[in-house]
C-alpha cells in the first residue's frame, strides 16, 4: 500500500503543469549519501516509460477501429436521408392533388353563397324601402294635423331608414323619398317657428297647453338637427334681447355708470320670471345660459360706447366708474356660478388669506401653505369628477365653457379706463403717507427686542393691503392691479425718501461723507435725542425691506399671467437697504464727530514738554466718556449684524485718524513719547471693550479684536520708534517698522525733538544702512520690499451687512463703498495732512518727500540680540528680549531641519550620529 501510495504521488508529480526536474532531483537526492537508490529509481522509470508505451499503442489501435465503425454509421445515415427525401416529395405532390380536388368541388358552392348574400340585402333594402315610404306617409299625415309629438318619433326613424339608402339616391324612387323628406323637414322648422311666435315676451304666465306644445316642438327640432336648434335659439335670445334694447341704451339716464346694476337687476328678474318659459327647453340646450351671453355682449357694446363718450369725465367720477366695475364683476361671477356648476368665492378667499399671511415668511409657514393649497385643489378635483361622473360629456363641457366665458364678458371693457382708478388710489395714498408723516412722533426706544418700528410703516403697509384687497376683489387682477403695484412701488421710493429726510444731516446737507482732518463738512451734530430716532428709522427701514419682500410674492401670485412674472420690487428691498446704510453711516459720523475733539485736545497737548508719566490723558478719559454715553444707546437699539457693522466701519476709520494724529502732535519728547504710548494702549482697550456696549452677554468677534490690534499697534510701533535714543533710532525704525521708506523716517525725525545736527547724521546713517543693505544683494527682504508682503490684509471691510447675516466675520461682513457707507479704509480716510508716512490696509508706509531720493532696495539687517534691543529702549526691554528669543529659536529650528534632511539622504557609506 504505501508503494501504491508513493507510486501515485510521483504520477502527480510528474503530471503537474509546473513541474521542476531540477528541483525534483535535488529532493530526491539532497545529499551525495542519498545517490545510492539512484540506480533503483532509473529501472523503477524505465518500467514506467515502457507501461505508458504500451498504453498508448493500445490507445493508437483502438481510435482505428472505431474511425472505420464511425464512416459506416455516417453512410447508413445519408442513405436514410436520401430515403425520408423522396418521401416528403410524395406527400407534397399527393396535397397539391387534393388541393386542386377540394377547388374544383367548392367552386359551385361560392357562385351560391354570393347570390344568398345578394338577395338577403336586397330583401333587407325592399324591406327598409317599404318602411321609409310608410314612415314618409304618417310624418306627412302628423305634420299636417301639427302633431309635434309624433312628428318628433317618426322623424327620427325617417332619418335612420333614409341614411340606408344615401348610396342609392340615383334611383328614382329613392330620390323621391328624399325630397319629400326634405319638404316635410323644412315644413316642421317653420312650424315650429310659428308655434314660439306665439309666445309673447311680456307674459309673465304663458298658456299652459301652449308650452306642452312647445315641449313637442323642441322634441321636433332635436330631430331636425344642430343648425335647426341654433336657429331657433337665436331668435327666442334676439326677441328676448329686443325688450332689453328698448330699456337700456348708451344714452341717456339709463347711460349712468352708477346705474349699471339696474341692468343686471333686470336680467335676474327676466330669468325668475320666464323660469316656466325656459324650464320648456331641453336642459342640454342651455337656454338661459346663451341669453346671458347675448346679454353680455350687447352690454359691453353699450357700456363701450359709454365709456368713450365720457372718457373726459372719468377722472371726476371715479366713484361712479368703482361701482360700475364692482356690479359687473359680482354679475359676472354670479353667472359663472349659476351655469358653470361651480362656487366662484374660494379662490377670492384664498388669495386674502395668502394677502395676510404674506408677511409671515417662514419656512413652517410656506409648507403649510403649499400643503393647504394642495389639499383644496384635490378637493375641488374629486368635486368635478363626481359632478362629472353623474351627466353627460356634452353637458360637463357647457358647464366649462360657463365657468370660463362669463368672468370678463363684460369687465373687460373697464380696462381701457382703469387708469383714472389707479391714479385716484396712487392720490389718496399720497395724502394718507403726507398725514402719516405729519403725525409721526419719531418716538425713541431704547430695548434691544426689535420688535418696535415706527407707526407711519405698519398703517402704511396696512392701507396698501386694503387698497389691494379692494383691487382684486372689485376691481380687476389684470393690467390694473399691475399698475396699481407699480404705483405702491413708486410710494415706497417716496416712504425711503422721508426716512432719509429726518436723518441728521453732514454740514454739507449729505448724510455720507468719510471723516477727515482740516475739514469739518463731513461733521454730523448728533444730539442724544437723534440716536433712539435714527436707530428706529434703521429698524423701520429693515421691517420694511422685510415687508415689500413678501407683499411682492403676494402680489405676483395674485395677477393674472403673464403678470405676476412681471412684478420686481427688488428696487424697493435695495432702497430700504440703502436706507439703512445712510442711517448707520449717520450714526458713525455723529460718533466720528464727539471724537474728534478727543483727536484735536491731543494734538494742542505739548508733548515735549512733559518729564514723566502719570496716568492716562484727559482727552483719554473724554475718549472714554464719548464711547460710554453713545454705546449702550447704539448698541441696545441695532440687532447684533447692524451693530457689528458700526463697530467695524469704527475701528476701520478711527484707528488710521488716531495714527495720523500723532504726526500732528508737532514734537514729542521721550517721556511725552511713553505717555502717548500709555494712551494708546488705553485707547485701544476702549475700543475692544466697545462692541460689547449695551450688550453685557455679548464679545468682540476675534476678526474685530485681531483688527484693532494690528491698526493699533501701527501706532504703538510709531511711538516706540519716536521715543528711542538717538543712536539707535534708524535700526528701530528698521525693526519695528520693516515697510517704512525713507520719507517715512523724515516724518519720525520730523516728530522727534532733536537738534538740527543730530537730524543730519540720523539722515546720513539711515542712508548709509540703505547702501550697506543694498550692496549686500538682498534687495527684496527691506522695509520697502516688506509693503508688498500684506498687500490684501484688510480689503474686504466697507460694505455694509445684508439684512440676514450670518458670517459671523466682522472684517468681512463690512462694506467697500465710501460715499454710502461711512468711512473708506485705513488708505482713502487718512486725513489730508502730512503728505509722508500715510497707513494703508497692507501695514505699509508710503510718501512723496522728504529722503524719497534715498529710497532704493536694501538687504535684510542682522537680527539683534537681546542685550542689543534692551539698550535701544527706555521701555519695552520684556518685548526686545522676547524678539531676540524668537529670532534665536527660528535660526536653531532651521539648522535642525537641515541635519535631518541630509540624515534621509542614502550616499552608499555609513554614518556616524549627529551632535545635534
């Protein structure tokens, strides 16, 4: 068994698609030792070679064999083939025999059904024939004993048996019948003409037995066909329409626009009276309903000729033309109701509920709408397909055409002349916003809830809603109501213009203007009583942005197409937006204007005059109560975007004014230098603290706070740099000034109190470290070249917030646009003064004078080192001696990073491990 088994192994082996002479040897014979079975293993192979020889000469002997039995079988296969062949052909000669058998034997048998068929018409067309004869002799024996009953049945079964024989009217005798039959048509309509002569239009009750007749002779015209009853129907609606022509007509008293409803009240009377009239008529003819039409038609004829003969007097008579056009339309929509089988007010009641939920715009709201819509429209669909379900498609069709042919019938004439209407109401509106305004008591408030805007807004909102409810409603939904929200439109612009107007103005009359030194037309005197009314027109401004927004969507789902596509009131929403922008910028210019006069005490302060420092300055603590008094009222009164704003417009104009006030500070000395140095410090946490007034759970935004901070410090290096000794003042200016220029550094020496020779040689060492920085080929990494490092810092902060803000970026929420929005940024609102060191929004010193010829690129200067920087300073050693650090502990990070860098470099020999 294990021979067997081993035996079995080595024949897989052998039969692997992978297999390895090499490596099979080798694991039969790992050793020199192992070689003795080696002969063993070579008989054991040849007896396996010689088996499978053997097999596969029997394999060989037996695959002839059976080719020579498989050639045999494929010959008896052809054979029987052939065989099944010759068969098929036999069978298909023998059907076509019988084929030829079967034709031969039917072929009389077709000749006789032709002719059963043949004489089964003719038989059915005698018939037919005798019928229509007979049923031609009793229509004629009906009509002339005027039997319109009878004469109804067997004309309808004349025409039936006469439209058999419409393919045989070359006969003779068909063509006879015909012609009778038409005579007899023609002598029933006239007939039946007669018989509804005999009713009278001013009978209130006819004759009984005349209206059976009547009901027969309908029956008759039925019969007769589309055009008979057209006929007929047109002459009962034109004799009835005759009476109304000699009533009413366009001249004369019964010409009154105020008198329209009379006409309709005639018409609903005519209906009530006659309903046993019309209750004869078939109700598929719809009577009633077409002499309305015709009604409708000679009226707006009538009212047209009315209307053109006093179109001069229309504008006098407003009220007159108002109650014509609210009795049309009431009739208008009662006829529709009436015949079209439908009610006429939802649709009204929706669009009011849609009118007074117009404000409410949120998301709840909107989905609660859209479903409540959803739900009576399925409603009103499951409506008309039960009342459609339960009558004919030709009567579902009238009640359609009923529904969609009365509203506007008549009305439509009005629109020529609805002008004077929309003019009237634009003037009524007018008056009522000069009254408004005139009463307005512009009361202050000083919450932060937002829910308080002026009274004038909220009854203005409101007369416009009634003005549009009475438009839709009474009036029209067309052109008019289209023109009348352009003219609300232009009432709008007109409520912006007032709000503008009660702002305190500049000294220019403007209330944009960007605060400057030497110039006082940009000044606005605001009083605390203008701070509560300015910050409530902000609000009203905001309310009504929010208002015209929904009060338009309103609108354009109330217009007919193509209409409401038409209606924008994205103007109005931008002019209450500007409003809103004018009014901050008012408020900023007020505050700009309490202080300047903190700016102008600073600049009378003699500077070089002081030998120590105390506590801060008073034009500090007037700083401080200036910002105390107007920042809680500014900031209780605007919502959190609002005063964002007017914390960033602040800090963006006042930072650049207090800079530039320093230079008009003539000279500072050293200690006057240190107290400046205090104040601005002082200063600048007056002004972080400041978006926190009248708001006690609120904080800075840290974009406002990192703002401030880098303006600021602009300011607090300027002062470092002034109050420096002589001998280090250039590398000082270098260090904590890198963007300054040469004109720059005259406009500090400038400020500085020094003498006339110490100023040269200030200017000649300045110069010289410009040279030595030059020559040493560092061209781009000098204070002129540091301007170019920050140019995009802080140039997205001057336009003001939308309405909805949510950036939560005071920096980026800001505007960009000056003349609408406050002051510029820190480069346009320098004041005009000192042509030199100006601060831009990069952190850059420019100029045009002074060492401009001394300007060229220079290299970077070797970093100090903290004893250095410690000496240069009377104050601010803690601040040298970290720079030095920093500048120390960035040069030892750079040479590590190095070392590790050449430590990943594989150069093929070993390493030794690194000092560092």
């Amino acid at each position: 068994m294990a021979s067997s088994a081993a035996q079995l192994d080595q024949a897989d082996v052998f039969a692997r698609d992978g297999f390895d002479v090499t490596g099979y040897i080798n694991e039969m014979f790992p050793s020199e030792d192992s070689l003795v079975g080696l002969d063993p293993l070579i008989g054991n192979l040849k007896q396996k070679i010689r088996r499978v020889d053997g097999d596969i000469l029997v394999a060989v002997r037996q695959q002839s064999t059976s080719g020579n039995r498989a050639r045999q079988d494929l010959s008896k296969a052809k054979l029987v083939i052939e065989d099944l062949f010759v068969k098929t052909n036999e069978i298909r000669r023998k059907a076509e025999q019988s084929e030829v058998m079967v034709q031969e034997i039917c072929r009389d048998i077709k000749k006789l059904d032709y002719a059963k068929q043949h004489l089964t018409h003719t038989i059915t067309a005698l018939r037919r024939l005798a019928m229509l004869v007979t049923a031609v002799d009793q229509l004629q024996r009906s009509t002339e004993r005027q039997e319109y009953g009878e004469c109804a049945h067997l004309l309808e079964a004349v025409q039936q048996l006469a439209g058999h024989f419409s393919s045989f009217v070359q006969i003779p005798k068909v063509a006879e019948l015909s012609g009778r039959l038409s005579a007899l048509q023609k002598s029933l309509q006239m007939n039946v003409q007669r018989e509804f002569e005999l009713l009278g239009v001013g009978e209130d009750k006819p004759n009984p037995l005349l209206l059976d007749r009547l009901r027969a002779c309908c029956l008759v015209v039925d019969a007769l066909g589309f055009s008979a009853r057209e006929d007929l129907i047109d002459r009962i609606c034109k004799k009835e329409m005759g009476v109304y022509a000699q009533i009413f007509s366009s001249t004369g008293e019964t010409a009154a626009l105020d008198r329209m409803e009379r006409r309709y009240n005639w018409l609903r009377k005519r209906l009530k009276a006659r309903e046993e009239v019309w209750a004869v008529f078939p109700e598929a003819w719809r009577v009633p309903q077409l002499l309305c039409l015709m009604f409708c038609n000679i009226t707006k004829t009538q009212l047209a000729e009315i209307l053109d003969s006093k179109a001069a007097e229309l504008g006098a008579n407003v009220e007159g033309l108002l109650i014509a056009v609210k009795s049309t339309r009431d009739f208008e929509a009662e006829m529709a109701q009436k015949f079209g089988g439908g009610p006429a007010q939802p649709e009204a009641e929706e669009e009011e509920r849609g009118l007074d939920e117009g404000d409410d715009n949120s998301p709840a709201s909107r989905v609660r709408q859209r479903y409540e819509r959803m739900f009576r429209e399925k409603q009103r669909a499951g409506d008309d397909s039960l009342a459609g379900g339960g009558s004919h498609p030709p009567q579902a069709a009238a009640e359609t055409a009923a529904r969609t042919a009365f509203p506007g019938s008549v009305s439509s004439v009005f629109t020529p002349h609805l002008h004077v209407y929309v003019d009237a109401e634009e003037a009524g509106l007018r008056e009522r916003l000069e009254v408004l305004v005139r009463e307005e008591t512009w009361t202050a408030w000083e919450d932060a809830q937002q829910t308080n805007v002026l009274r004038s807004s909220s009854e203005l909102f409101a007369e416009i809603k009634k003005s549009l409810q009475r438009c839709s409603k009474f009036v029209s939904k067309g052109p008019a109501l289209f023109q009348l929200c352009t003219a609300f439109q232009r009432l709008l612009h007109a409520y912006a213009g007032k709000l503008v107007g009660r702002l305190p103005k500049t000294n220019m009359g403007l209330t944009t203007g960007t605060a400057a030194a030497g110039s006082t037309d940009w000044q606005v005197k605001l009083v605390d009583e203008d701070v509560p009314v300015v910050c409530t027109i902000i609000a009203t401004a905001e309310y009504c942005g929010e208002v015209v927004g929904a009060l338009g969507r309103s609108i354009a789902k109330m217009l007919d197409p193509p209409f409401g596509q038409q209606v924008d009131v994205a103007g109005e929403e931008d002019e209450f937006q500007a409003v809103i922008t004018s009014a901050l910028n008012v408020l900023l210019l007020g505050l700009e204007t309490r202080l300047e006069a903190s700016l102008s005490q600073m600049a009378r302060i003699s500077w070089s005059s002081l030998d120590s420092v105390g506590d801060q300055s008073d034009f500090v603590n007037t700083f401080s109560k200036t910002l105390s008094e107007l920042g809680p009222k500014i900031g209780a009164a605007l919502n959190e975007n609002h005063f964002r704003f007017f914390c960033d417009k602040l800090a963006n104009s006042l930072a650049p004014r207090f800079f530039e006030a320093i230079f008009r500070c003539r000279k500072i000395g050293e200690a006057g230098s240190q107290q400046l140095l205090l104040d601005t410090q002082a200063i600048k946490g007056l002004l972080l603290e400041f978006p926190t007034a009248g708001r006690p759970n609120s904080a800075a935004a840290p974009s406002f706070a990192t703002f401030v901070g880098r303006e600021m410090g602009k300011a607090e290096a300027l002062l470092k740099v002034v109050g420096s000794r002589p001998e280090n003042l250039v590398e000082n200016f270098f260090t904590l000034m890198p963007a300054g220029a040469a004109p720059d550094f005259q406009r500090v020496i400038d400020l500085k109190v020094l003498r006339r020779q110490e100023q040269q040689s200030l200017l000649e060492a300045f110069s010289r470290r410009i040279g030595r920085s030059s020559a040493g080929g560092s061209a781009g990494s000098g204070p002129a070249s540091a301007a170019a490092s920050g140019s995009a810092a802080t140039q997205s902060r001057e336009r003001p917030p939308p309405r909805s803000s949510t950036s939560g970026d005071p920096a980026r929420d800001a505007g960009s646009q000056a003349t609408t929005s406050g002051p510029a940024n820190a480069s346009t609102s320098a004041p005009a003064g000192p042509p030199a060191l100006r601060p831009t929004s990069s952190s850059s010193f420019t100029g045009a004078s002074g060492l401009a010829a001394l300007s060229m690129p220079r290299g970077t200067a070797p970093s100090p080192s903290a004893g250095e920087l410690s000496s240069r300073f009377r104050f601010g050693a803690n601040t040298a001696a970290a720079r030095a650090q920093a500048v120390a502990g960035s040069a030892t990070d750079r040479m590590r990073e190095s070392f590790a860098a050449m430590k990943n470099l594989n150069l093929g020999f070993t390493r030794k491990a690194d000092g560092l």
